[in-house]
C-alpha cells in the first residue's frame, strides 16, 4: 500500500508544479487559502499522530528533538528564502543569494519531509494521514516552485526540474522503508529523525499560518475556514482510524 502512497505523492506534486504553465485558469489568489489549509492541516496531523507516536518511542527525549528540527529548519529556510513556506521573499530572490542555493534549500526540505513516511508506527492510521499531511502540503509547495521558476528566466529544462523535485519526497521515504527494514542501525535512527521532521513541520506549519493572506497577516473570513477546515480534516483522519480499529 505504501508503494502507491508514494506514486500518488509523486503525481500530486508534479501535476501541482504543471498547473501555473499549462492551466490559464489558475488564480495566484488562490494559493493563500490552499497555504492556510495546508498548514492547519499538517500542524493538527503533527499533534494528533506524529507527536504522540514520537513520545510513545523516546518518551522526554522527544521534545529535544523536536525543538531541534524546529530550529534546523530556521536554520533552512537561510538557504530556500521561505519556498517551503508557500512563498519566496521577494528582495531574497534578488539578492546576493543564488538561485541554485534556494533550490538545493527546497530539495533538503523534501527530503527530509519524506523520511517519516517510510518509517513503521504503533498505529495504523498514523502513516496514511501523515501521506495526507504532505501531500496537501506539497501543493503550494510545488505552485511556489513552479512561480519560482517562471520568474527566474535563467532556469532552464524548467519540466526535468520539476520531475526531479517531484521525485524527492517520495524516494526519501522509499529509501527510509527499504533501509529501515533491512539494517536495525537505519531503524533506531529513524525513530531520532521523525521529531527532527516533526519540529521542522511545527515550524513551516506554524509559519504558514501566520504568513499566508495580507501583508499585516490579518485573518480573512476565507482564511479562517480554510484553517477550520484543515483541522476538521485532521480530525476526521483521527475519528476514522479509530473507528477501524475498534471495528477490527
């Protein structure tokens, strides 16, 4: 099942990056009510499956990994200018920093927000709405992206680039699933970087959430249904996975 988890995360990602090229459609508008969602979203997936899975393994130490992937992707986000965040700052885009630094930033990001979905949890529903957290997530990760790349004339064979970041995710956590089954060392490190993942997503989640909408970062009624209703959703994944296993 993991299998197709990946191949749908790869399709989701790549078709997202195509739509600004090839949909005349697509508003820009759109992407600060995707961002809230996704970031309301991943944030209660976080707290409802990930942190509970994370302390039932490492108990305290946890939260010392946790606070240190949340301060790792500070350190990140000097290198990819907020692109996980949904948007890329203006003035950095034009600055001393290099394009190729804002995309090798990006890329780490994908990598590591790939990692978790390889790993084993206690609870069988943790792992499908942990896919559901990054894929709703990699949509205005991939429209950033793609806007990136329309604005940066100096990129080119823009549809290479665009399969290569689609791939990341899915082959991080493709990697951690054959490894962390066949080498018990790949395994116990795995259980140290989820939370590393877990306070990287509070981080971007969070982030997300305050950024995205006006330059004052004021709450617009859409804003705070699409945040209702990214909660809901985490929600929902909670109420679903255990009614399943009470039923079983």
């Amino acid at each position: 099942m993991l299998w197709i988890y990946f191949l749908i995360l790869f399709i989701i990602t790549f078709v997202s990056a195509s739509i600004p090229f090839i949909a005349k459609w697509y508003k820009a508008s759109w992407q600060v009510l995707l961002l809230a969602f996704s970031g309301s979203f991943l944030f209660s997936i976080s707290a409802i499956h990930l942190m509970p899975e994370t302390f039932h393994e490492l108990g305290h130490q946890a939260g010392m990994f946790i606070i240190l992937g949340f301060f790792l992707q500070l350190l990140l986000q000097k290198f990819s200018h907020g692109a996980e965040h949904g948007h890329i700052h203006e003035h950095d885009t034009h600055g001393h920093q290099p394009i190729g630094m804002i995309l090798i930033g990006l890329g780490i990001h994908a990598f590591m927000e790939g990692i978790p979905l390889g790993f084993n949890y206690q609870h069988e529903g943790t792992s499908p709405s942990l896919f559901l957290g990054v894929m709703a997530h990699k949509i205005p990760e991939a429209l950033t992206l793609a806007a990136f790349i329309l604005s940066a004339r100096s990129i080119s064979n823009k549809w290479f680039l665009i399969f290569f970041f689609a791939l990341i995710s899915p082959l991080a956590g493709i990697l951690a699933m054959v490894y962390g089954q066949k080498f018990y060392f790949i395994s116990s490190l795995l259980t140290y970087i989820v939370p590393i993942v877990i306070g990287s997503f509070l981080h971007i989640s969070t982030t997300i959430l305050y950024e995205s909408g006006t330059k004052k970062h004021e709450l617009s009624k859409q804003k705070i249904v699409a945040i209702l209703l990214g909660v809901l959703f985490a929600l929902c994944t909670y109420w679903l996975n255990e009614h399943t296993h009470m039923v079983h």
